[in-house]
C-alpha cells in the first residue's frame, strides 16, 4: 500500500515538473521579435547540437530561441554534415549567413546581428 503511494506521489511530481517546463517554453521571450526579424531578413544560423558556441548562442536568445532561423547541419550521430550545411559550404558553427552573401562565424553579439539586418532590438 505505502509502495502504491509513493508510486502515484512520484508520477504527480513528475507531472509538475512537465507541465512547468511546458508552460516555461511557451511564455514569449523578450526577444521573439528580434528573432522573428532575422528570419524575415533572410539570415541564416547554421549550427550542430554538438557544438558549444552553438548552444552560447542560442542561449543569448533565451525563450526566443524557437524563433531563430536555425539550421542544424550535423547527422543525428554527431558524425558528418548535412546536405544543406554542404552545400551552403558551412565549414564552422556557429555559422551566420545573410541575405547580401556576407557570413560570421563564431557566437556573434545582438548588436551585430541586428547591424548586419537592420533589425531592431528592444530597449
């Protein structure tokens, strides 16, 4: 009987836990705008699951992140590129490329992702 308490005890807490990481992914971020406007502006983040910078950058973005124009170039086994990434000849991550032709790599300051766009970042 106790054994049957802690079980269900366990399953709601876990519960909890998936329904605050839900409802945490789908607040808006402070930056889904921004985000949004670098998609709008045809720029491109080419990056790997793998890669820590990737994450960084991610990561300057915080619940905006689903918004970014993200590309994952790395094959689900870490090892190899994708097609894409080849093709758009993406040879480090993180990798920028935006609609004049011009890329960066390297985890790139707001500041200059909005410069290189002319997308705004709020105050």
């Amino acid at each position: 009987m106790k054994t049957q308490y802690l079980v269900i005890a366990g399953i709601g807490i876990f519960a909890v836990f998936i329904g605050l990481g839900v409802w945490m992914n789908s607040k808006p971020g402070t930056l889904d705008a921004f985000a949004q406007c670098l998609a709008e502006q045809d720029a491109t983040f080419y990056g790997a699951f793998w890669c820590p910078h990737c994450q960084e950058q991610k990561r300057l973005f915080g619940n905006s992140e689903k918004h970014l124009p993200y590309v994952e170039c790395s094959l689900p086994s870490g090892q190899g590129q994708t097609q894409v990434c080849i093709d758009a000849e993406v040879t480090s991550y993180p990798t920028w490329v935006f609609a004049d032709g011009t890329r960066t790599t390297g985890v790139q300051p707001l500041a200059d992702l909005a410069a290189a766009t002319n997308c705004e970042l709020p105050s």
